[in-house]
C-alpha cells in the first residue's frame, strides 16, 4: 500500500522554510526535468493557468476597490498589488498552488515523485546530501502545448517584476530602452551565474531568462501609455483584457528545446543520465515529433531576449550553451530545425502540434473572487480557573489571548488549493495565577507571550486535508513569574523568530485532525530577578525552540475533543551576580493539554506542565509540576 505523500516533499519544506526565515526577500533556485515527461505529456493546463491569473489580477483589482482612497492609487501602485497575489517574501504562491492543485495535471504525479527524484530524473545522483537541489526538481505540466515546470511560473512574476522595476529605472534615468532591455537581461544573467542558478543548484538555466522577460513584458503591458491592461475608472479599477499565457510561453520555457549549461559536476552527473536514459531514444518517432513541433511551434512571442541571450553567447558572456545539449551528451550532431519543421510525422500526444494557438472566441469572462471574511479581525479568548504548583494550595487562573488579524492575501473557495496570507498584530497569550496572603493578592505564577507582529502564509488543500502554514515573528516578548522556583520576574526578547505548522485532517468529513509545529526564536536579551537574594541574571538570549504536535476530534458541529503535547528549551549567556559570574541559564518546560469545546465561543480545559529552570551559575536545577484547569470564552 502506498502512503500518501505530503502536500510539499519534506525537502522543499525545510528548504523553503529555512531560506523564507534567513532571507525575507530572495526567490530560491530549483530546477526542472522536462525529458521524463517526453514521451508521457500531461493534459494541456492552458486553461486552468489562464483562469487561475486572472482570478488572481481580478482579486487584486478587488482589494484595491474596496478601500476608501482607492483612487490615490497609481496604475503602477495597483500594479504591485497584482504583483504580491502571486508571491510572499520567497515563498511563491503560485508555484506552491500549481505544484498541488489537483487542476493542473503533473508529470511526475505527486505519490510518484520521490521515485522520479530518486531513479528518474536527469539530476539523480549518488551524493549523501545535494545542497544545490534541496527544493527537490519540479514536475512538468503543460501550457499551450509547451512543457514547461513549476519553477517558470516563479521566474515569471516575481524575477518579471524585478526586471520591470530595474527597467523602469533606467527609463527615468534616461537610459535608451535597448540599453535598459539589454541591462535587465544582463540582470537575469547575472542571477543565473550566481545564488539562483550555477552557484547554488550548478545550474544555468536559459529557460529561466526567457521566463523572466516573458514576465517583465507582462508587468510593463499593466500601465503601458498605450492599450494599458490596468483603467482607472470612476467606479475603480478594472481589467481591460485577460491575461492569456498564449501570449507569453513558447518552447523556449521546456528545458528539453532551450536546454540548460552545467558546472563541471552537475554536467558530469546529467550527460551520464542523459546517456543511460535518453540517447537510445533519440531517434524515436516520440522524440523526433517533440523536436519537430516545438521547431514549427506557431506562438512566436517578442523574442528580444533570445535574439539579445545570442549575442552574449557569441561574445563568451554566458555559457556555451551548445555544449550541454542531449545531442552534446550523446555525441551526436544537433537536427537541422527549418527541416525538421518542415517534415510531417506523427503524434506524440498533446504536443505544441495540438496547442490552441488562436484566440478563445468569444473571450472568456473571468469572475473576480469573492472574499467573504473581514479582511481585519480581532480574536479575544478569556478564561478562568484554577492553579496549582507543587506543595501549594488552588490559587486563581486567569488565561487570555488577543490577536488582531489582519487578512492581506485572501482566498475563496475556486479552488482546493489555497494560499493565504496574513498579518497579525498585537498578540497576547498566556496564564496568571492570583493567590491570598496575609500581605493581600500576590502573583506566584506568570508566563505571558507578548508579538507585535506575525507575518504569516499558509498552503491548505481542502481536498486531501494538508495544511501548511509558515510564519516570521518580530520582536516576540515572554514575560515569566515562578516564586516556586525563586524568579520574581524574568524577561525574554529577541529580534526574529520563525514559525512553522504542518497539519493533516482525516475521513470523508475531515473530522480528525493532527498537527506538529515549531518555533525558533533569535538571539536578544535575558534576565532574571532571584528574590532570594535579590540578585539577577542579565545577558543574551541565545536561543528558544519549541516543539508541540496535537489531535482533535470533530464529534458535532460544535463539540469538539482536542489534545496537545509539547515542550520548549530557552538558552541564556550572561552574568549572574548572584552566583559564580558567568553563567548559561536553561528554561525547560513540557506540557500536555486537553481540551473540549461544548460551543464554538467556549472550552474547558485541564493542562499539566512541568516547569524547571537549571542555573549552572547557582550550581542548581529548580523544577515544579503545574496543574492548570478552567474554562475560557471567544469572542
């Protein structure tokens, strides 16, 4: 039986996770291997694509109409807001969602790509780990009859507009547009020898320059003085036509017809599996009727790119590109394309041969999205209880959490696979305990959690149940009071942190579901008053990660049973005047939680933890069993 995959290959979820924390603004390099899918072409994805874009423009549009001072905006500010539909901070949506819509036909298929991976692809290797392909390698679907993958679609609208952000800086700076077309190539180019390309994956990908010239002749078609796609009107903005791919993608996008350079090790890897798979295949009619349509493919695009790629290839600029071609691997003298045009042989399949090329009549209508939520929400839970440490009596609990939502990417229900994107503002979350003394009220025990902004993007398939949802924190503020465990008050903050949750829901009704999640936060400043002595520990706050996985059981349409188990380990360097001087103080905690819901506004709850904290400053280890119960009310 085999087990069903994961929404994103754990490879490319760690990778994409750790390179969205480190660099908030970068793209990241894949690659892609359109030989597997020569001979077995998915369907033809034209359709889905084009509504899937112009949902996306549309939504844009939508977003910007519906606030006040929607007519402030320029063409090229509602431009930008078209550009973030389709990415987040290196996390590109739009490669996310056609990487798992279950519209888009993939070859390899999702439950077969780990094999593809590991025996199939061109870039299959026997190296322990490969740094440069830790994304993993793209599957390939078909647009207008070219094969094409995934990654072509990030190279599109989000290197596309990093091309026509440089363009339009050079035309302000009076720079001729052949020159600034020739310095935005050089641009990509440059991406391409460096962190996007050889220097990462060890791959130059010509396919890769085509896709971002393609989608920075999209962006300037936006706000272009003549026949711009974006009108400002009185009733707001609109669309003047929709965005068709046909208009863009071309065999120059299939790394089989435009294929790639490699640095010495790559190329060694790929001509040996070129060799081993493909050369014996070469002269078969699946192969000859693929070269032979993508070299009559009718679609001809502007083709300044190709034309200016060509000059730099004749100066030694880039890659010989020549050398790396499967005729290259094979030893073997490339076809003439005009003949091989010309010639008249059978079908491979859905080839560019059977692309629709001319325009859909009549246009298609898009509808725009409809976002039903609140774009801001506020989230106010309150709750309360009881409290118990060891060898104390019950004292009073107050648990609360505020969150302000904010929703900056919504998403409807078009389709199974959504990508929404969101900020949160003002986050509190944590437990009080209130005693008696002879004195008056006293407090033996806080922990509250206090981020001032959440930055977060989620990828959940409603179809299969997976969930995905990756987050950057800043400035995260833990405030602690633990008299069981001699501390009055402690201070935790730090710079940065990340967030990450992968979720799956089970059955017909997605009734049970679990989840594992994880939070790391940066280095920032620690410290800790001991009311034993008075004294206190100040210093760096090297590091916190947290760990907690959990279920839940849908029983009703509010009664629900939900379990949590985690923990969590916080690192201090610093002095502490109290004890030896120096010292690396630990926090420690473990918890286990449960939790029933008897409406949608209100929970019980009982939660067991145990706290400790180890000061080797002190030369001690102080820890204390916690027991938490109550009921707490959402609003």
């Amino acid at each position: 039986m085999l087990r069903r995959p994961l929404l994103i290959p754990w490879r490319s979820w760690l990778g994409a996770l750790g390179l969205w924390a480190a660099f908030p603004g970068s793209a990241r390099a894949t690659e892609t291997d359109q030989y597997f899918a020569i001979d077995k072409p998915p369907r033809d994805s034209l359709e889905v694509l084009n509504e899937k874009i112009n949902r996306d423009i549309l939504g844009a549009l939508a977003l910007v109409n519906r606030r006040a001072s929607w007519d402030q905006y320029s063409c090229q500010d509602v431009a930008h807001r078209v550009y973030q539909r389709f990415r987040i901070s290196g996390l590109h949506k739009i490669e996310l969602w056609a990487e798992n819509s279950p519209r888009i036909d993939r070859v390899p298929t999702q439950k077969d790509h780990r094999r593809f991976e590991a025996h199939s692809s061109i870039y299959r290797n026997a190296r322990l780990w490969d740094w440069g392909l830790s994304f993993g390698v793209k599957a390939t679907f078909t647009v207008a009859g070219v094969h094409m993958g995934a990654d072509k679609l990030s190279h599109f609208f989000q290197t596309g507009w990093k091309y026509h952000q440089r363009f339009r800086e050079f035309m302000k700076q009076g720079v001729p547009e052949r020159e600034a077309l020739e310095r935005i190539i050089r641009y990509g180019v440059e991406t391409e020898s460096g962190p996007l390309g050889s220097v990462t994956t060890g791959v130059f990908s010509f396919g890769d320059l085509e896709a971002n010239y393609q989608g920075f002749l999209f962006y300037r078609s936006l706000c272009r003085d003549e026949d711009p796609r974006l009108l400002k009107t009185p009733q707001g903005w609109r669309l003047t036509r929709p965005f068709d791919w046909r208009d863009y993608v071309s065999p120059q996008f299939d790394e089989t017809v435009n294929n790639s350079a490699f640095v010495p090790m790559r190329w060694e890897e790929v001509r040996a599996n070129l060799r081993r798979d493909y050369c014996p295949r070469l002269d078969s009619e699946t192969f000859l009727e693929h070269y032979r349509s993508s070299a009559r493919y009718p679609r001809k695009p502007d083709d300044f790119n190709i034309r200016y790629v060509r000059e730099l290839l004749a100066r030694g600029e880039v890659p010989r590109q020549q050398d790396f071609s499967i005729w290259a691997a094979c030893g073997r003298s490339p076809p003439d394309l005009a003949q091989l045009a010309a010639e008249t042989g059978g079908s491979a399949g859905a080839g560019p041969e059977h692309a629709t090329t001319e325009p859909l009549t009549p246009t298609p209508r898009y509808e725009a999205p409809v976002f039903d939520e609140a774009l801001l929400r506020p989230l106010f839970e309150l709750g309360g209880g009881g409290f118990r440490n060891d060898g104390s009596a019950w004292n009073a609990l107050l648990r609360t959490r505020f969150l302000l939502h904010e929703t900056v990417g919504p998403e409807d229900t078009w389709d199974a696979v959504r990508t929404p994107e969101y900020l949160l503002w003002a986050s509190l979350d944590g437990h009080l305990a209130l005693g008696s003394s002879p004195a008056g009220v006293t407090v033996p025990y806080a922990d509250l959690r206090f981020t001032p902004v959440q930055r977060r993007f989620e990828l959940n398939n409603v179809a299969t149940g997976e969930e995905l949802a990756v987050g950057v924190v800043l400035l995260p503020l833990r405030l602690t009071r633990f008299l069981a465990l001699d501390r009055s008050l402690g201070v935790e903050t730090s710079v940065i942190g990340v967030r990450a949750r992968l979720g799956r829901r089970f059955g017909e009704r997605q009734r049970t579901g679990v989840f594992g999640a994880v939070a790391l936060d940066s280095p920032g400043y620690k410290s800790a008053l001991h009311p034993s002595d008075g004294q206190a520990f100040q210093g760096v706050h090297a590091a916190t990660l947290a760990l907690e996985t959990g279920a839940e059981l849908q029983l009703g349409t509010q009664l629900r049973l939900g379990l949590l188990l985690g923990g969590s380990a916080s690192l201090g360097l610093g002095w502490d005047r109290g004890g030896s001087g120096f010292s690396a103080p630990a926090d420690l905690e473990a918890h286990a939680e449960a939790q029933v819901d008897v409406t949608r506004f209100s929970r019980l709850f009982v939660r067991g933890q145990l706290e400790a904290i180890l000061e080797p400053g002190r030369n001690r280890l102080l820890s204390t069993p916690v027991l938490l119960g109550g009921a707490t009310f959402r609003y």
